[in-house]
C-alpha cells in the first residue's frame, strides 16, 4: 500500500484485510451509544447560545460570565436579554435528552425553566424541585426589590453578586458530596465479573481472544435507523433510552441485604413499595438502591460493559490505543481497579469517552461533547458524580483525569471562582522588578515610550529539566495565537467585590506587538542554535477562530512573513494544535501510522516535537488541550501567557497553567504582564524549550548577529 493521502489516509500496512474492513464498515456507520446521540442533539445549538449569551451580555454591559441577563417583563419582548431567555427556554427538550443520557441510575433530573417561555424568569421557582431555586440568592437581589417592566433592566448588584457566588459554592459542594455517596452506595460489594470477567495476565490486564470477545446475550444493538428513531423520539419529548436501568428479569439474585436507605435519597431511588423482599436483594457498597430496576441492572451490568468495549475498540488496534493512551495519561491501574469495583461508574465513563483519546473529529466541530457548559443552578449536568462547579465538560474530565492518575495523592480539587481570585491576588502580590542585566533599548515597552521602566514580573520556577534535552532531530514549530484581543488596546477589569464594574487602560504595549518581538528573538537564537542558513527557518502556525499556515519564518525573511498574519477571530487552541500535528505528522509519516477515529499516532522513531505556544488570554478550549497534551509522550510545548498589568484574569489564568505543568512534565510555562522585559522572557522560554539550562554568558551568544562576513 501506499503512503497515506494528507486529508484521508488510508490504513497503512500493518492493518489487515479484515481490520481494513471494518475500519470501512466503521467509516460509515460508526459506533453511537446514547450519549453520542445525546450529545449530537445537544451540539446543534450549543455554540448559538453561547453566542447569544455573551452577546446579550456585552448589551447589558455585564462582564462577569457567570452572570445572566435578566429583564423582568411579562410582556413580549425582543431585547437581546429576553431573545437569549426565550432561546434558552425553547431547549427543555435537548435538556430532557441530555440529562437523561448522563445521569446516573435513579438520579432525578432539574431546570431552571418555567411553565412558558413568555412568562417571568421567576416563575420557576413555582413548585420546582430545583435546589437553587430557593437557596442562593440571584445577583440582582430578591425578587420583591426588582421591577417588572417593559421599559426597564436591572442591573446586577455587587453584594447580591458575592452572596450568590457564596450560596453557590457551599450548595455546590453539599449537593457534590451527597451524589457521591448516592452512587458510591449504589455500586456494588461483590464482583459482578465471577462468570462474566474474561482471563487476565498478571499485571490485570484483560485478555482478549483473537477473535474478540464473545457476544453477550439479548437482543442486537439497534441499527442506524433505530437510532435515528430514538433521536426523533427524543425531540418529541421522549428520553433517550429506557433511563431507569429496567432491563429484562435477572437469570438469579444475591441472598445478601442491604442497609436501606432513607429520607430524600430513598425516594429519588425509587425505595419504598418497589423494594424487592429482603431475602432476593443484592449487595451494594453503600446500602444504597434496592429496587427491582437496579437490582436487574446489576445483573445486565456486564454484558452492557461488554458490548459498550466492543463498540468503542471493535479490533486490536483501537484496543492497543486506548491502552496506551491509559498508560501514557498515567491511569491505567486505576481504570483497572474502576472496572473491577465500581462498574456502575467505569460504565457511565466508558460511555462518555473517558478511557481513550480526543477523536480528531471533535477539534474540527464548532461544539462536541467537551465543549458542553455545565451549569449547576440550570440543570445542565456533567458526567461524573460530583459536576457541579466545573464550567463545562472538558474542565470536568481534565480533573478527573488529574484526580485518577497514578501516585496521586488525595484528591486535586478545582479551586472555586473565590479561591482562584484569592489565588490570584496572592501571585500578583509576588511580582517583582525583572533582573536589571536583562534591560534593553529595543523592547517594545522603550520603542512605544509607554514607560521608562518595566512591570513588576512574576519571577517562574527556578529551571529544572524533566523530559530529555533537544536533539538535532527534534521539530522545533511555533503556534501562534492571532485572536482580536491581540490587538485591543490593554484593558485592567475595575472590580467591586466580585464584579467586573468597569475597565481602565493599562499604559503598555499592544499584545500582538509584543509576540512579535518575542517571536523574533526566538527565531533568532534558535537558529544560532541550530546553526541554521539562509531560508530554512520554523514552521509558524496562527491560529483564532480557525488555523492557517503562515509558512517557515526565519531571520531573513521574518518582516514579510509577518505581514501575512491577520489578526481576528476567537481563540481555539485545538485547531491551530491539529493543524500542527498535521505538519509534523506529514514530515514524519514514514514513523507513524493514521488511525480513522483518532488520527496520527506516532512510532517509537517519531521525532519530537517542540512547540512555542503564544497566548494573550484563557483559549475557550484550552482544558481540551491540556487533556490532549496528557495523552502524548512525542510532543513538548512551551507556553507564553502575554497579559495586562495588574490583571487578576491573566492571574488566575496563569496559575491554572502553572498547575497543568506541575503534572505534565510535557508542558512547561513563562508568563509576562504590562510592559515585558523581552530578553529576560526569551531567555526563560529558551530554557524550558530546549530542555537545559543556558547560561547568561550562552544566551548572550545566541542573541548575537552574525559576523557581517557570514551574512554576506
């Protein structure tokens, strides 16, 4: 066979005919469970209102994203605020579908959505079972102070704002440790693998026959036109799947009984009348539900693990990379453990993608299932037990992920939005004058005259060297952030309290002013470096709303090559990153193979990768790439977080990043803020690129020009 082709490669040659085959089969019909089918009706219209919230936002002049617009009206209206509520509304049915496909067995579901669209927003609370309803207080008071009017918008209030976030916080964790309990009760005490676990070898791995494993009994899965079905019937108000776990009577059940469970919790499971005799219940961890449905749902429990693995890895090369990717992330012992002794979460996690790649698909969708938000106080839910907190559903799997990875101690908790603003006072708190040796003429901050000085610097981690040092055959690239706020006038937020009232201007030089210096040095000192001539420079990617190639730029043809760099758009990392692993891929493909579902997959001869990555602000998928970058071991990036002086976001964003390199040795980070001392900057991402610790004396020979001779 060939090579493969750069847009559709096809298997390359270790893939047999009958793997080829079903590759083919699976090209066209690929597999969908319910969350697929969930999430596929959920993506429709997610980016719309994303949209029309930020927009409805900026028309209320309301800068905190947690913060709703509201218009309290009972008349019809067309205000940006009352067209996003009206919008928001008309999805109880994608709501329906989608809590259905992620909740747990015997959760109920909540919303924050009226009887009617086109009556008040409080009318919610009328007989809700929402636990915010009455909990946490709205930022723009108690209903009894807002006026209801056609003419007129309330404002938020900053003390409202910060009672809310408070209430929001404790709920949230209340109502996190309670799900957790509830489903930790519900897995459980005896393995539901003593008949149905197929062989293991000694390090617990599954062995599979040659021929896979064996199909379970029941009925076949649905085919595409009963999937299409159940999407159709789900629009029409229908759930997704039977949603209570009622499966087909067990074949026997335990003679063991539970402790009951009470209260709330023992209605939300289905207890009382629908109890099975104590003497036929079966044993769970907690005590938690023994209703007849679960009863039988633990019993189908492993055929349905089964036949969800089938589908998700139908041949043993999609086997061998979901493996390797648990290996790489660090969690394959863990998953292990998960699917021995809770099955009933392995499940719910097997279903949502959690145990294998990014497929390359989703990076080229405007949404997918990890750019889904997640908000607690409306219902929308996320995949594991304790979701509510997260900002959507890639932050929440990044930190489950985190939380199950082998030597990891305790549990890695995301800080609440007030801690991470405490957080981020305290690094502000730690800047300091930049080394005085590093002072130069040529810095933007001096060529603009926006000061005589420079901003007090976060001084980065003293260097240390995880991944090995570069070699000549590493792939050194640069991605390069060229979205509008690369080239906004620098903006410090005003806050009261909690609220972003206002902004002032921070006297610095614009974003994309500063790249491009960075950029130069850069390019310069790794050419000397590298001892590279003439043209041959480094691949330059841009990225914002979508990616593009700006070519190879060097030191002789840097000017021209940016003039080609246009600068709007949003700020998605994830195509810029896959436009980049679709050059690296294409120089090196004679080590690599192509994977339908989940693209390039590097060799052991594979060389490195080492990518630049400039920033001016959070990517809206930034957590996507960071689970990706999890998953690699061919790849190393060195971030640069360009931010405004005095700045909490740029704070908070940086601390985030800080985290994420002290976990993954593979990504390494140096931030600036306000008027930046270039050389000092340079010289840190010099080290942290390169992987050794240059020294001042060395730095200031790679910063030289070259004799005139050799320029001539």
């Amino acid at each position: 066979m060939g090579k493969p082709s750069n847009m559709a490669p096809p298997p390359p040659p270790t893939y047999s005919n009958q793997a080829a085959q079903g590759d083919w089969q699976a090209a066209l019909m690929p597999y969908r469970n319910e969350f697929d089918l969930a999430a596929s009706v959920r993506e429709v219209d997610e980016q719309q209102m994303q949209n029309m919230l930020q927009d409805a936002q900026r028309s209320m002049a309301i800068y905190n994203e947690d913060i709703e617009p509201e218009h309290e009206t009972e008349f019809s209206c067309s205000c940006k605020a009352c067209r996003y509520r009206y919008a928001k509304f008309s999805r109880r049915k994608t709501h329906d579908i989608w809590s259905d496909a992620v909740k747990y067995p015997g959760e109920k579901t909540y919303s924050d959505m009226p009887n009617s669209i086109y009556g008040p927003s409080n009318q919610a609370s009328m007989f809700s079972n929402n636990p915010y309803v009455r909990s946490v207080m709205s930022p723009y008071g108690p209903s009894w102070t807002r006026v209801s009017s056609a003419y007129y918008q309330s404002r938020p209030i900053p003390k409202y704002h910060e009672q809310s976030i408070l209430q929001t916080i404790a709920l949230n964790n209340e109502l996190n440790a309670k799900a957790v309990r509830l489903v930790e009760g519900l897995e459980p005490s005896n393995s539901i693998w003593e008949a149905t676990m197929p062989p293991t070898s000694s390090d617990g791995r599954v062995v599979v026959p040659p021929g896979g494993f064996a199909p379970p009994p029941g009925p076949p899965p649905p085919s595409s036109s009963e999937q299409k079905k159940g999407i159709e019937a789900g629009m029409n108000g229908l759930s997704l799947g039977n949603g209570n776990g009622n499966l087909p009577p067990p074949p026997q059940q335990q003679q063991q009984q539970p402790k009951r469970s009470s209260g709330f919790f023992s209605k939300l499971l289905g207890g009382g009348s629908n109890t099975v005799p104590s003497s036929q219940r079966i044993a769970t961890t907690g005590g938690g539900s023994t209703s007849k449905s679960h009863h039988r749902y633990l019993e189908e429990l492993p055929q349905l693990i089964l036949k969800e693995e089938r589908g998700r890895w139908p041949d043993e090369e999609t086997r061998a990379i979901a493996v390797g990717y648990q290996e790489k992330v660090g969690m394959r012992s863990k998953i292990v453990d998960l699917r021995a002794r809770m099955p009933i979460q392995y499940y719910h996690l097997l279903k949502a993608g959690y145990f294998e790649p990014i497929p390359t698909s989703w990076s080229e969708q405007v949404s997918n299932p990890l750019k889904f938000s997640i908000e607690a106080a409306g219902g929308w839910r996320g995949v594991t037990p304790a979701w509510r907190g997260y900002e959507d559903t890639a932050e929440e799997r990044l930190y489950w992920v985190l939380n199950h990875r082998e030597g990891t101690t305790g549990t890695r908790l995301k800080p609440d939005f007030i801690s991470e603003m405490r957080m981020a006072q305290d690094r502000m708190a730690r800047a300091v004058e930049p080394p005085p040796e590093y002072f130069s003429d040529e810095d933007q901050c001096h060529v603009q005259h926006t000061t005589s000085g420079y901003s007090k610097q976060v001084m980065p981690p003293a260097f240390r060297a995880y991944d090995r040092a570069e070699v000549p055959t590493d792939d050194t690239m640069i991605l390069l952030d060229v979205s509008s706020s690369m080239d906004f006038d620098p903006l410090r937020p005003v806050y009261d309290r909690y609220m972003v009232t206002n902004y002032q201007r921070s006297t610095q030089p614009k974003n994309k002013d500063v790249a491009k210096a960075i950029v130069r040095r850069f390019v310069h000192a790794m050419a000397r470096h590298d001892h590279l001539r003439e043209n041959s420079g480094y691949d330059l990617v841009t990225f914002s709303s979508s990616a593009s190639y700006a070519g190879r730029i060097s030191d002789q043809n840097f000017a021209r090559t940016w003039r080609s760099v246009q600068i709007g758009g949003g700020t998605r990392v994830m195509t810029g990153w896959q436009k980049v692993k679709q050059l690296h891929f294409e120089k090196h493909r004679e080590s690599a193979t192509w994977h339908p579902k989940f693209g390039w997959q590097a060799g052991p001869e594979t060389p490195m990768l080492r990518l630049l990555l400039l920033l001016d602000g959070e990517a809206t998928d930034m957590d996507e790439f960071e689970l990706d970058l999890l998953g690699l071991s061919w790849a190393h990036v060195t971030i640069f977080l360009i931010g405004v002086d005095g700045c909490p976001h740029h704070h908070r964003h940086a601390n985030e990043l800080q985290r994420i390199s002290e976990v993954n040795h593979h990504v390494s980070f140096v931030d600036a803020q306000g008027n930046t001392p270039e050389r000092f900057v340079t010289h840190e991402l010099l080290k942290r690129h390169l992987g050794m610790d240059i020294s001042m004396l060395r730095f200031e020979e790679l910063e030289q020009l070259p004799p005139y001779a050799a320029v001539v």
